[in-house]
C-alpha cells in the first residue's frame, strides 16, 4: 500500500511535468548520466545529518522532557509552577527563532562555541522537550489513581512505585504521540540548513546554486522528505497496531 501510493505520487507528478510548457532539466538528476549520478548521491549525502541529528535530538528532548513532567505530578507548588513556565515559555518561541539565537546568541552570552551540528541538537531538543513533558504528563496522569495507591500498600517508595508500576503502564499511552514527535523534528530539521548545516535542504540549495535548477532539485528534494517520513510513518502504524493488542 505504501509503495503504491508513492507511485501514483510519482507518475502524477510526472505526467504533470511532461504536461506542462516548462522545459524541464531532469538530465541533471539522471542516473545514466555522469554528471546525474554526481548530483544524486550529492544530494543524498544530507540523509545521514538529518537522520542523525533527528535521532540524537529526539533522545535528548525526551530526556528533558521526562524530568520537566515530573515536576508537574510533584506535590511542590514551585516545581509545578516551573514546569509550566518552562513548558508555555519554549512552546511559545518558535523554533527558527530559536535555533538563530542558540547559534548566534549563546557564543556571545556565554562565551562557548558552538558548531551548527551542536546548535542545531540543542534547538531541536529544547523546542521538542516542551511537547514530549506534555506527552509525558498526561501518560503518567492517566494511570487510575488505585494503581498509586496500591504501589504505597506495597511499600514502595516514589522512585520505586515510578518504575515498576507508572511507568511500564504509561509507556502504552506515550509511544505513540513520541514517535509522531519523531516525525515532527525529522521535518523540522531542514530549518539546520539556514545555519549551514549540510542535510538535505542545505544539500539541495547548494546544488541549486551551481546548476540553477531550483524547480527539479527542489522537487527532488520533496520526493527525499516524502520517502523519509512515510518509511517512518509506516513503522509508527505498525507500532500503534502492536500496542492495540494489549
């Protein structure tokens, strides 16, 4: 069904292209070419940043959003009131804006530097982290309230009534929305290519400048996005599927 459905994407876009009084350029994305062949594997060589920093970026952000979304269940009035700042304040900066500042910003307030592969993990991360302590929150939250208070009967301090009980039962709840956070940042991730950072949008621009064929790298561009995030959708299904069961 998958494959399908990419080639009726494929050959509409095709027939539509062939259609249409554009003279298009695909030689320079033809594999039999020389020249094609360069271009292609030029622009695939941005796959492993954008996958690479979309992993590290969604390992970091649920890390920091799992210890902000314990602060929301605590019973200190101060930790719930810094969740939700923290929370509405990060929720509320949108991510391009962030990503410049944590680039250009932090070098000059903090006096460190930062590489774009750096910059890029830790505007991702905290921009996702917000979102992933919500998910978090309302995992834990949905856990019946007897199933805390048999964790107590049995003795079990908070770290332990956490892990053994809350946590194994939410993580049911949590998987699903996480993984769609995953799909969100491999997206966002091409906003890197504004800082320099070579994955696969900023591989594209640089192509475009050389060739000066923006319509057929672009496209190109589009197809590699719509692969990705449907090969990741694809296996999310197949995990919302697998959690059903039980």
């Amino acid at each position: 069904m998958f494959f399908k459905f990419f080639l009726i994407i494929y050959l509409s876009f095709f027939i539509y292209s062939c259609s249409s009084d554009y003279t298009w350029g695909w030689y320079i994305l033809n594999p039999s070419l020389d020249s094609g062949s360069t271009n292609i594997a030029f622009l695939l060589d941005g796959l492993s940043i954008t996958i690479s920093i979309s992993i590290f970026s969604i390992i970091i952000s649920l890390i920091i959003g799992f210890i902000i979304s314990l602060a929301s269940i605590s019973n200190y009035k101060v930790l719930k009131i810094i969740n939700r700042i923290y929370v509405e304040l990060i929720r509320s900066i949108p991510l391009l804006v962030l990503l410049l500042w944590v680039y250009y910003g932090l070098p000059i307030v903090f006096g460190i530097s930062l590489t774009p592969f750096i910059a890029g993990i830790l505007s991702l991360s905290l921009s996702d982290s917000a979102f992933e302590a919500e998910i978090f929150r309302a995992g834990i939250e949905s856990i019946p309230k007897g199933q805390h208070e048999a964790s107590k009967s049995l003795g079990l301090n908070s770290i332990q009534k956490m892990r053994f009980i809350i946590l194994p039962q939410a993580i049911r709840f949590v998987l699903p929305p996480i993984c769609n956070q995953f799909v969100y940042i491999v997206k966002m991730s091409s906003l890197v290519s504004i800082i320099g950072l070579a994955d696969l949008t900023r591989k594209a621009n640089e192509l475009v400048v050389n060739v000066y064929r923006p319509l057929e790298i672009y496209s190109f561009l589009v197809l590699e996005y719509l692969i990705l995030i449907l090969i990741i959708s694809y296996f999310v299904r197949l995990l919302e599927k697998k959690l059903k069961r039980y």
